[in-house]
C-alpha cells in the first residue's frame, strides 16, 4: 500500500522504544500490543530506531534487526520512518537495511562526531541517500548551529522531504523555514510540549514518546493544533506535561526511562534502559509518575 508521505510527516511521529528481554537482548515482539494501540488511535507515522529507541545504544546489527522487526510487526497499516546514523558506513549499511525493510522514508540523526563541519554532514547525508536507493529523507537537527545557509544547503539535496526540528530555538528554524523550499514539512523535534509555538512559526506535526503509553492524548493534541484551537492544545498538553517533566530530569538522563517505567506500570513491561541513561526512576521520580498515571486515570 502506497501511503501519502507528506500527510504522515505532518502528523504525529511516534518514536517507539527498543524492548529488552530479560538477558538484555532486544526483543521487537514485545512492541506489537503498544504498536496496534498507537496505529488503532491513528498515529500516522511509527519510528524506530530513534532516540526513544535508545539508538545510540544499540549496535549496528540490533538497529538492523529493529527496523526488520517493526516493519514487519506494522505490515501495511503506516508508513515506517526509520532513524539512521553514528559513523558513516554503519549508517549507510542502516540505510540499505532500512529500505530492504520496507521502510517508507529514512531520519537521518545529526552526526555526534566532535568534528563536524556543514559541507561534510552535506557529504553525509548524501551518501546515506544513495547507500538508500532514493529512500525520502528527514533531517533530524539536534544542534542549529551549523546556521541557516548549512541547514539550507541540506534540504537542496535530492529526496529531503521533511525536517525534524529538535532545538528550543523557534526563530532560527522560522529562518530556516523562509530560506529553504516550501514543500519541506518541518515537524517539532520536541514532542508536544514544543509543539504549539513551533507551530506558530510553521511547524506541522510533532514527534512523541507519549504514544508509547498514550497515543489517544497525542493525536488529540495533533487534532487542537491542526484546527489552530491553541487554547485547547495547550490545555491536553498541561495534563501531560509531568510527564515530560520527569523525562528531562537527570540532564534528559530520565528521557526514555521515564517511557520504560510508564511501561511497566501500565503492565507492558520493555526491560530497563542501557546505560548511559539512568535506570530505574528514583523513588521521587516514581511517585511522581505513578502520580500522573493514576490522575489521567492510565492506572
């Protein structure tokens, strides 16, 4: 089934963590009961391999596997998003997995390497492109500092379909926005907290690791924002925001464990998280989110 790409990449992209089984190997299977609860409320666009996936955590093989895995546990009911990236050959062997997966469009995660420099991440996500076939791309740009002419030399390139703009700077991507071509989609990074002033500015869609959890809060946040009733939004989003809350503690240390703890309450156990992400929620952390559990009546 041939999906509408660029409707998904302005909805709500789902980042789904990576389960663990009890040896502390991954264990995709155990998603499929939070992937059909997230598809059944309407998420459009399941990612895997992302940054609520623990990517950085994961080796190459077991980011291979993922994407397999998931693609196959979604079939035809959306379309995949499939984060790739670290140093280029395992990024660009990510990619070739990716596609053979079935994977409608690739996010390629803004290279960590300490030297950096925006004609080479250009090289970069050219090669990941061709190692592809063409796959669409979506930047994901944790760090604007490369400024407006290097991020718009990154949408010039061929198949950068979107952006997902992961910085709490919304007049640098507003810039950003004004220089590059208009059919780019540029989706707030930030998940719903973020998203009612990235939309302002020309956002559309958000990604979520609420979905995991919640997704039937996240698409009615996605309803308010997409109907431009900001009041509305900002009202869904205050009864979430202890949530988030707790997953930025610890300097964003608690992001994904805060989704894993929320799992193993609601009964959907997805193991720990690896380190270096904290693990488990200290007890504070876990009354407070037993706390916004049983308030949203999740418990």
């Amino acid at each position: 089934m041939k999906h509408d790409l660029d409707k998904a990449l302005g909805g709500i992209s789902g980042i789904l963590v990576t389960p663990y089984d009890d040896k502390g190997d991954i264990a995709p299977a155990k998603l499929e009961p939070i992937l059909d609860r997230a598809l059944e409320a309407g998420v459009h666009m399941p990612v895997v391999n992302g940054n609520t996936g623990e990517f950085y955590a994961l080796t190459t093989d077991e980011a291979c596997t993922m994407v397999a895995e998931v693609s196959q546990l979604i079939g035809d009911r959306a379309p995949l998003l499939a984060g790739v990236g670290r140093g280029i050959k395992d990024a660009c062997r990510l990619a070739e997995a990716s596609a053979k997966a079935g994977a409608s469009a690739l996010m390629v995660h803004q290279p960590p390497d300490p030297f950096v420099s925006p004609r080479g991440t250009v090289d970069y996500v050219r090669q990941v492109s061709e190692a592809s076939g063409g796959l669409p791309l979506m930047l994901y740009l944790r760090n604007d500092a490369i400024g407006t002419d290097g991020i718009k030399a990154l949408c010039d390139l061929p198949g950068v379909k979107g952006v997902k703009w992961a910085t709490p700077n919304p007049m640098k991507m507003a810039a950003a926005i004004e220089a590059c071509d208009p059919s780019i989609t540029w989706v707030c990074g930030l998940a719903e907290v973020w998203a009612p002033p990235l939309y302002a500015l020309g956002a559309r869609g958000f990604t979520s690791g609420l979905i995991n959890i919640w997704p039937e809060r996240s698409m009615a946040i996605h309803a308010a924002l997409e109907a431009g009733d900001y009041p509305k939004a900002n009202a869904l989003i205050n009864e979430m925001k202890p949530f988030e809350d707790i997953r930025a503690e610890e300097l964003n240390g608690t992001n994904v464990t805060g989704v894993k703890a929320a799992l193993q309450a609601l009964g959907r156990d997805c193991g720990p998280t690896r380190a270096p992400s904290a693990w488990p929620l200290t007890e504070t952390q876990q009354a407070k989110m037993r706390g916004f559990l049983n308030a949203n009546g999740l418990l």
